[in-house]
C-alpha cells in the first residue's frame, strides 16, 4: 500500500520514472551510511548511486529528454570521485 502523497513506483525497468525512483533510493542509501556511526558511506553504495544515475541519464536521452543541468553536474562529479 503506498502513502497518498507518494505515487506508485513504475513497473517497466526501462523508463524514467522508474530509474528516477532507483536514483532517489541510490541516494537514501548513501545518505544513510553516511550517517552511520562507522563513518563514510561504503564504496558499493556510491557505485549503485553512480549507476543509477547513468541509467537514468541514457533512459532520458533514448526518451529524447534532456538532462537537467544538476544531474549532468552530480554524474560528472561522481564519475570524478569513484
């Protein structure tokens, strides 16, 4: 049961919306380990986030989208850093 003011994640993998929920997670994951008392998020949680942006990126311009300029900046920026 999902709450009223969340819509239901999309069901096909392919799509924006979908990737768009995989990177909302990828970054909950990461902000959640970096919260944690041992410190730093882990490598393998940065690396999901990494591939769910680029995911989602393809998934935009297959779709003739174009990629907003904060998430062109946050996937350059975390290609740098791996």
């Amino acid at each position: 049961m999902s709450v009223a003011n969340e819509p239901a994640a999309p069901k096909h993998t392919g799509e924006p919306m979908f990737l768009w929920h995989q990177v909302l997670e990828a970054r909950r994951v990461v902000a959640s380990e970096r919260l944690a008392p041992v410190g730093g998020s882990s490598s393998t949680a940065r690396a999901d986030l990494l591939s769910a942006l680029e995911a989602y990126a393809v998934s935009l311009t297959n779709h003739r989208r174009p990629i907003p300029y904060a998430l062109r900046d946050e996937l350059r920026m975390r290609r740098l850093t791996r």
